[in-house]
C-alpha cells in the first residue's frame, strides 16, 4: 500500500484498503493461508491482521479452517467476482469471438479476453486449447501487465492518464523503476502503431508465445486484451504473425472500438 496516499488522502479509506490488501494475498492454487503468512504478504502487523480476517470471516468474505485455524477465501468473494463479470456485456459479445479464434486448424490455440488490474491483466472470458497439453488458464488468471501480450495490448490501448498511473501501480507492486515500466509501456505503444497488434515470445514464460490486441469498450470507458497463444513447442511465432494476426485484429475490431 502506498504510504503517501494514506498520509495525503483525507478520502482514502485505510481500513477499507488493508482489508482488500488481505484478500489479494491468496494467489492462483492456494487453499489455505494463515495470519502470519497474510502479515507477510501484506506488510502488515498480525494484530492488524487478525481483527481484518475477523472481520472478513464475519461478512464472509473468509471462511475459517477449524482444524488449522487458517483461512480460505469464501463465497462472499465469489458473489463479488459474478458481480463483476455480470457487468460486463463485453465478456458475452466476446464467447463466440473467443470460440471463433480457437476454432482453426491449430488445436493448442487458447484466445482469452482480459483486465487490467493494477500491475497484472485477469483473464475475464478464456475459450481453451482443444488439447490436454494446453496452458493452465481460466478466468481469473493473472498474466504480469508489462511482460505479456494481453498485458501490453492493454497499455497500448489506455489513454495517457491511465497509463501513467498504471506505470505507477506497477512501481509500487513489483518494485521495479518507473523509467523501466515507462520504457516497456513505450514500447508497447509503439509495437502496436507498427505493427496492429502487441506480443509475448517468450517474455512472460519461456514456453509460450502469444499476441493480442486492445480492445476499447464502445462507451470508451475501458479497455481490454484480446489475446491467442500457446505452447511455444506448438505455437510458433510464424503462424501467429501470418495466420492468428489478421483474425486477432479483426476480432478486436468486431468487439469493441479502434483505439
């Protein structure tokens, strides 16, 4: 959490971000996570840890274990997260589309439509590989902002205010410098104007490829990732750029604006 905006911003509700901060510590995979292992992840201390995860308990937010006395994410969150996807009439326009990229000759093809969130894209609508030796990724699943293809599709779709403070996001998230995430959102930027569409060789994992392109909602307001990859060892570079490329920025086109 950002130390200068708790001191500065009569507005900004501390408890209200220190709870949040705490379900945000749960990552894909994980079950269970104790109050130690939340003041860890959090930064905060565990008796300021303990009254949040009571409280989240209470508004079910958190469910917890009684044998461990750890705590597991509850179906409050999920009521949220439906929430979320049920406003967003992109993600229905976008499952025929998704199907549509898939659906060609390449069964290791997954096309997925994502969000930025602070320093990482969370896939929001995915149609996955035909195959079983296929990437792991559902809704929910989070790729890094700056080092993906969804990721930069998305800067390269925001305008400059958000990008600017997507960058700083992304500082205060991963440590990294601002004049770095500023030099990878530039190039973002650029890749797209050259090229119609931004990519992921290896930058994310070492065994996938995969491109994408922004999609701008039709009010204007928000900006999305339409991506195709997969497996490097299936999915070459060649056939995104020659025969995914054309269909991804079509596709793009058909949901949303042209940014």
């Amino acid at each position: 959490m950002d130390g200068l905006t708790e001191s500065k911003d009569r507005n900004f509700v501390i408890a209200l971000a220190r709870g949040l901060d705490v379900l945000r510590s749960f990552r894909p995979g994980e079950v269970l996570l104790t109050n130690t292992d939340l003041s860890e992840r959090t930064g905060l201390p565990k008796p300021t840890v303990s009254r949040l995860t009571y409280t989240l308990c209470q508004l079910g937010y958190l469910v917890q274990d009684r044998e461990t006395g750890a705590y597991r994410l509850g179906v409050g969150v999920l009521q949220l997260g439906m929430g979320v996807l049920a406003g967003m009439d992109i993600c229905d326009r976008a499952a025929e589309v998704l199907r549509g990229l898939r659906a060609g000759a390449n069964p290791y093809i997954t096309a997925a439509l994502g969000e930025a969130h602070r320093a990482e894209a969370v896939y929001v609508a995915v149609s996955r590989s035909r195959e079983n030796v296929s990437l792991s990724m559902h809704v929910g699943s989070r790729l890094p902002l700056f080092r993906s293809a969804m990721g930069r599709a998305i800067l390269a779709g925001m305008t400059e205010e958000d990008r600017s403070a997507a960058i700083q996001a992304g500082a205060r998230d991963t440590g990294q410098q601002i004049a770095a995430l500023e030099a990878e959102a530039r190039n973002a930027v650029e890749q797209y104007r050259a090229r119609g569409y931004c990519s992921g060789y290896g930058d994310w994992r070492a065994d996938v490829n995969a491109i994408a392109v922004p999609v701008v909602s039709l009010g204007g307001s928000r900006v999305h990732g339409l991506n195709v990859g997969g497996p490097s060892f299936h999915v070459t570079v060649e056939e995104l750029e020659n025969t995914y490329a054309p269909l991804l920025i079509a596709a793009g086109k058909a949901l949303g604006l042209t940014p």
